[in-house]
C-alpha cells in the first residue's frame, strides 16, 4: 500500500488505488436516475433545459465517491482518467439549443451522483464535458459502437463536439430560477484552488485582448507643397524666405555644399548654402533689416 497520502475526493486510503480516479459505477441499475427536469449552472446561476433541448439522455448519473471526487473528475482532461472512472455512453446527456440565425449549437454533459448518499440534486445538474473530453468520446464512440450501438445513440455520433465549452442559457433564454427554487444540499465542490465559481462563465465573458496603440508618424512634406500653409508670399518684397526642399525630411543634402540643420528634427527642411547666402544678400539689398 502507498504511503504517500490520496488526493482530494480519492478512495479511502486503505484503498491500493488511492490514487486512482474513482472507480466504474458497480451499483447494476435499469431504472432512469434522470426523472426530473435538467438544470445548469451558469455564472453563479441555475437555469432550467427545455425539454426539447434534450436529444439523448444515457439515463444514469455518474457515480463517484463524494462532492468533491465529482469537482476533480469534472476539471480533469485526461481522457483514460475518465474511462476508468467508468464514465461511458450510458451516462452522456446531449442537448442542443437554437442559438439565433437559424444555427444550432449542441454540447454534451454529464450528471453525478456519491456512493452511498442516495439521491440528490446532482443527478439532475448538468456538467458540461470539457471540449478535448468530448472529442476523446466522439472519437471513441466512432471507433467502438456496434452497429446496434450507432444505432441507439445516432444522435451522439452525429457531429463533432463544438470549440466551444458549453450552450450558455443566457444566450439562449432558459428560465433563470429564482433564489426560492435553486437545489439545496448540492454535493458538487470545485477542486481545492480554483478561484472562478464556474469555468463556463468564460464563455459570455471572453478576455478581451490588449488594445493595440498606434504609432505615430511623423510629418512629411511633399515638395510640391512646400508653401501651402504658409499665408506669406513668396515675392521678392517679402521678408519670408522660402528655402528650396531637396529631399525627405532628414535626409542629407545631396550637393557639396549642402547643410542640414536639424537632421533629426520632424518637420525640418534640408537648405542649400550657397543658396541661402544669396537669398540673404538679395534681402539686405533691399533694403532688409
């Protein structure tokens, strides 16, 4: 036997398979475990399925040690975890559920149940499976089902599992139940550090992604419009000098004499100096001061 201690919801420690995920449901059963309406529970709330969401129903829940065995199972994503656990067709509930403009979206879930407890809510509580699970299945059931198999459980093989994690109630309008309505003594526990109440409520609450800055670009000027925002003329009498544009903004003079000020600065211009010097003999020749 193991010394090292078993995991939360695992079988007792006198158990070799302390650390194993719960075993098959030994319990022989052939009468329906799932005799009322289907719930789910969706951001903190419970709403009721519609009966006609409900395409197949495998008619048993799936038993599991206690609360919290039924948290850990449901978050895990190990796929052998969940067939030695004795999960299996008998325990799949498939709904599907108008989602608006004529599509449908489908989801498959499962409900559990405690050894030893008797009934309670849970087995009426829906768990959505996690997709990578679902595609485990839908993989599976293809591989395995006996023509009779495909047959009884058509609906199941019908089309691959969907990205996304679960139908969400809200987007669909199911009956939110009140306070006075919502189950008592539900067994369910999430695994021990989780922080969210429901991993579904991902799904009406995507991460929005970082927004994106945009850079900034520094002004350009095009040589033709070298003067279109300036209000002074460029006659002889003026007193503006318009200094002749050689080429991009920073980019160095291409003739010997050139001189660039501010090579690094947005907006300046690259001048001629001997074109200057004239143009500034030329303004205190006449008369500029």
């Amino acid at each position: 036997m193991s010394s090292n201690p078993g995991s939360p919801g695992a079988p007792d420690p006198q158990s070799d398979a302390e650390n194993d995920p719960p075993d098959a449901d030994d319990e022989d059963t052939s009468e329906p475990e799932h005799t009322g309406k289907f719930l789910v529970f969706y951001q903190k709330k419970y709403y009721e399925v519609p009966e006609s969401c409900v395409l197949l129903d495998g008619g048993k829940a799936l038993a599991v040690e206690n609360g919290q065995a039924m948290g850990v199972l449901h978050e895990c994503k190990s796929f052998p975890f969940w067939v030695k656990a004795g999960a299996g067709v008998g325990h799949m509930v498939l709904l599907e559920a108008d989602v608006g403009g004529g599509s449908t979206q489908r989801g498959v879930y499962v409900t559990f149940k405690s050894r030893g407890y008797g009934r309670s809510p849970d087995m009426h509580i829906l768990r959505a499976l996690h997709k990578s699970i679902s595609k485990k299945y839908y993989a599976h059931f293809q591989a395995e089902f006996t023509d009779e198999e495909r047959e009884k459980y058509a609906e199941l093989i019908a089309q691959e599992p969907p990205e996304v994690k679960q139908i969400s109630p809200v987007s669909c309008h199911w009956r939110e139940l009140p306070k006075e309505e919502e189950p008592q003594h539900v067994l369910y526990r999430r695994k021990p550090g989780k922080k969210k109440e429901d991993e579904e409520d991902d799904d009406d609450n995507p991460v929005k992604a970082p927004a994106k800055k945009k850079a900034k670009v520094s002004p350009t000027i095009d040589p033709t419009d070298a003067d279109a925002d300036d209000d002074q003329s460029s006659e002889p009498a003026s007193t503006a000098i318009v200094p002749r544009v050689q080429g991009q903004v920073g980019a160095p003079a291409p003739s010997s004499g050139g001189f660039n000020f501010f090579a690094q600065t947005p907006g300046m211009v690259t001048v001629d100096l001997e074109e200057w010097r004239k143009l500034n003999a030329f303004y205190y020749s006449n008369g500029g001061r």
